[in-house]
C-alpha cells in the first residue's frame, strides 16, 4: 500500500519530470542523455583487472569473458526484435540499465569462477544490448527530426572522458569500488532517460524472422561480416590492455584511467563533424582509411613500452569511434524503420561474438602462452588486411551509391 505521503511525494516527482521535459527540446535531451549513457561503459575496462587481481589466469579471464559474451549473444536478436515491438523503447532501455544496476555489483558476492560465470552472464544479457538500443533510439530521432547524429554520440565521448578519469582515481582506492561506482552511474541513466521523447513502434513487422531477412541483403552482411573482423583486434585490446599497461609495463589503475579519458577527449572534435565528413569522403573511402591508420596505431601499442608514452597512441581511439558510427549510420539507411533495432542488434552481436569470444578466448590462451605483447602485432596486421581486403574485393559499389545517409528520406 501506499500510503498518503508517499503518493504525494510520488505526484511530486512526476510532476517534476513532466515540467523538465516539456521545458527541455528532444534535441537537448538525447545530448543530455547520451552524456551520461556512454559513462557505463568506464566500469567495464576494470571488470579484467579485478578478475587478474584475485588470482585467475589469463585463460579462466577469457573463458569468463567470451562464455558470457556467447551466451548472451544468443539472447541479442529476441531482445532487438522485442525492442522493435515495443510500444515505448525508451522505458524497455530504462528496465535494461537498472537491472544491470542491481547485477553488476553482486559479482562481488563470491571469488569461484563457478558463481562469477553464471552472474557475468546474466549481466551481460542486459548489459550488451543497451548500446545497440541507444543506437536506433538516437538514429530513429535524428532521422526523423532532421537532426545531426555527430554531436549526439559526441557528448558520449565527453561523459566517457571526464567519468573516466574519475573512474581511474576510484580504481585507486581499490577496484571493488568501480562495481559500486557503476551502479550510481546507471540511477543517473535512468533519471535522464526520462527527458526523452518516446520513441516506439510506428508500424506493424511482417517478417517472421527480421534478422535472417536483413543478413540476405548483401550490403548489410557485407558491412556485419566487416564489422566483425575488426572487432577481432579491437577485443584484443579491451580484453588485455589494462592487464598488459598495469602488470607488463609498470603503470597503474588509475593510469589506464587517464589513457582512456584522453582517448576519449579525442574523439570530441571527430565526433562532432562525422557527419560531415561521412558525407564528403563517402562510406567506403571513409572504412579504409580509417582502418589502415587503425593498423598503425595497433602497431605503436605493439612498439611502445613506456606506459606514459601510451596516451597519445591510445589517443587514436577516435579511430575505432569513428568505424562504430560510420557502420550505424549507413546501417541504418538501409534498412527499414521497423527493423533499425534488430540491426543494430546484429552487428552488435557479431562484433561482440568476436571481440570477446574469439578474442579473448584465442587470446587468452595466446597470451598464456606468448605473453599479451604479440597480440597488439596481430591485431595490426588483421586491420590493415580487412580495411584493404573489403575495399579492392569486397565492398564494390555497396557503400558508394548516391545516398544521403545523415539526413531523413522524405
């Protein structure tokens, strides 16, 4: 029951948000929301650390990783789908993030990989399709208002920045503490979702089964099947470089906490204007160039042994940025309104299946074995091959037709 009180304080609260949101432009409250939304993701490069920090090998971290990463992989086309047939994606994202709220701390319950595998699974369920939801949330608003997507992921890339130094400093004390840090960080998503515009389903999906009938089109399975291979070097990293930064070079949490905010202040200027320059160097130039600067940069990491001296490498960051909005956003031209979710979802899927999958687990046994340094080597050399492969043999004319895929068909 609820007493009289808290009915009042309830009809506040409500009120509140109602007077904030119709004083705030759609506009402005996905800038607001995608600002705190892309500070989640500072949590997670010490999920690694913690589990090196309690005395598991290499090989139990990958398997941890990509067990839970294929699993909840499985689970990516049913959620899209639902997402797809909601009446409002907006409180089905909002429900994702506060049951990662409640998870993601209750890994620190137990230290037997008996209880961290099933509990890191289950998080990931919900974790991994928050971001592919805010994708064609963000996507669906800018095209149908007109409005630039650029500066929407841009102020992730501030949120991520700024968090993630402090992030670094709460690592300091103790990484426990991230888990904790990441819990208020999501109650902060939750109360700036509310700001948003509802965004839901338009009109009824016929297909029975929409990611078989996307993954037949070509040029969508060519940039999915794209996307996944460079995904591969770029789970390399994600999966051991906090590892390799703090154990084989000498540097600290909170290092690797400023390396990543750097990273991340970087990629504000790119952000804002890759629109732009999406649209003047065109989708298929735009994937080649950017993965064969990609490739150097996976190369210094490789040559680079001072752990300072891994800022301005990491600073390259943008690049990877850079590839996740360009596929987005021609993604998202090709496809119709009813399926943006469910695409989104499957190169989300992929690129997790292989970043962390196939990455951490093959890496993982390989750094057992090799030490974490080769892989950065590999990883060069798998980027540079995918960015010139698809670019001479396999894209052709798919990402070269004359397509305005920043604003809204009419």
């Amino acid at each position: 029951m609820i007493d009289g009180w808290q009915y009042h304080e309830y009809n506040t609260t409500m009120s509140t948000v109602k007077t904030l949101k119709s004083r705030i432009r759609p506009y402005t409250a996905f800038l607001l929301f995608n600002l705190v939304f892309f500070m989640m993701d500072t949590a997670g490069g010490y999920f690694n650390m913690y589990l090196d920090g309690i005395g598991m090998s290499k090989t139990s971290i990958g398997l941890v990783t990509s067990i839970s990463a294929l699993v909840a992989m499985m689970f990516q086309p049913a959620l899209g789908g639902f997402a797809d047939r909601a009446k409002s994606k907006t409180r089905t994202l909002a429900g994702a993030i506060l049951l990662t709220a409640l998870l993601y701390p209750m890994l620190l319950i137990s230290k037997s990989i008996w209880w961290l595998l099933p509990a890191y699974t289950i998080y990931s369920i919900f974790r991994r399709f928050q971001p592919s939801l805010n994708t064609s949330i963000s996507l669906e608003f800018s095209e149908v208002t007109g409005g630039r997507y650029g500066p929407i992921r841009m102020m992730g890339a501030i949120g991520y920045a700024g968090t993630m130094a402090v992030m670094g400093g709460i690592a300091d004390l103790g990484v426990n503490w991230t888990f904790w840090a990441y819990t208020v960080v999501c109650l902060i998503n939750v109360g700036a979702i509310m700001l948003l515009p509802d965004i839901g389903l338009k009109e009824s999906a016929t297909v029975r089964s929409p990611t078989l009938a996307l993954l037949r089109r070509k040029p969508v399975l060519k940039l999915v099947v794209y996307a996944m291979l460079m995904s591969l070097a770029q789970g390399l990293f994600f999966s051991y470089f906090s590892i390799y930064l703090t154990q084989d070079l000498g540097g600290s949490p909170g290092l690797y906490g400023m390396i990543l905010s750097a990273a991340a202040v970087c990629e504000i200027p790119f952000l804002f204007f890759a629109d732009r320059i999406l649209r003047k160097l065109g989708a298929k130039r735009m994937l080649l160039l950017i993965g064969l600067t990609g490739s150097l940069r996976w190369f210094c990491t490789y040559w680079v042994q001072d752990p300072v001296m891994q800022t301005p490498v990491q600073s390259l960051n943008f690049l990877n940025i850079l590839r996740q909005v360009t596929v987005s956003l021609v993604l998202s031209r090709m496809v119709p309104p009813q399926f943006k979710t469910t695409a989104q979802t499957i190169v989300n899927m992929v690129m997790s299946i292989a970043s962390l999958t196939v990455s951490s687990l093959l890496g993982g046994v390989l750094a057992d074995a090799l030490g974490i340094r080769p892989l950065f080597l590999i990883a060069g050399v798998l980027t540079c091959v995918t960015a010139v492969g698809f670019h001479v043999f396999v894209f052709g004319n798919d990402l070269t037709e004359d397509v305005d895929y920043c604003t809204p068909s009419r």
